[in-house]
C-alpha cells in the first residue's frame, strides 16, 4: 500500500501498555508501534472477514432499495431511477 492511501487514527493507551511496545520495538519484535498494533488489526479482519463480506452485500442491497426517491415538489416526470436528473439537469 502506498503511503499516500494511508490514514492517521488516534488511539489513546495506558502508559505501561505503551512502555511495553516500546521496550518489544527496542528488542526487535516490532519496527515501530504502528507495526504492533496493524499486526493484530490485520489479524482480527482475517478472523471476521466472512461476517465484513455479508455486510458488504447487505448494506449494498438495502442501498439498492433505498435508492428509489420522489422528485422534489414541482418537477415532472417519474422516478429518480427512471432518469431524473436533479434540478439543473445535473
């Protein structure tokens, strides 16, 4: 992944749960703090990848549906699905 698709988060740690990542850095175990903790992130996607997929599909589905809206008063014509627009044409 390039740098650039990267995004920052913050996470607050007790200090003693930060000495100890920063001491299994310093013996090797780790390149750096961002190491351990996307270690263990990428290991409980894999674990829960199946139920992500699901919802994936779910949500997409329930969009679908929803998707379907009246035109604003005072416009004519049908449904949005059926080529509307917006106002400006856009």
């Amino acid at each position: 992944m390039a740098l650039t698709e990267l995004e920052k988060i913050t996470v607050n740690m007790d200090p003693v749960d930060l000495g100890q990542i920063d001491l299994l850095v310093r013996e090797g175990f780790y390149q750096n703090r961002t190491d351990f903790i996307r270690m263990p992130t990428r290991n409980q996607l894999s674990t829960h990848s199946e139920a992500v997929k699901q919802t994936v599909v779910r949500k997409e589905l329930v969009l679908g549906l929803q998707h379907y809206t009246r035109r604003p008063k005072g416009v004519a014509g049908g449904w949005q699905g059926a080529g509307y627009k917006g106002p400006g044409g856009g």
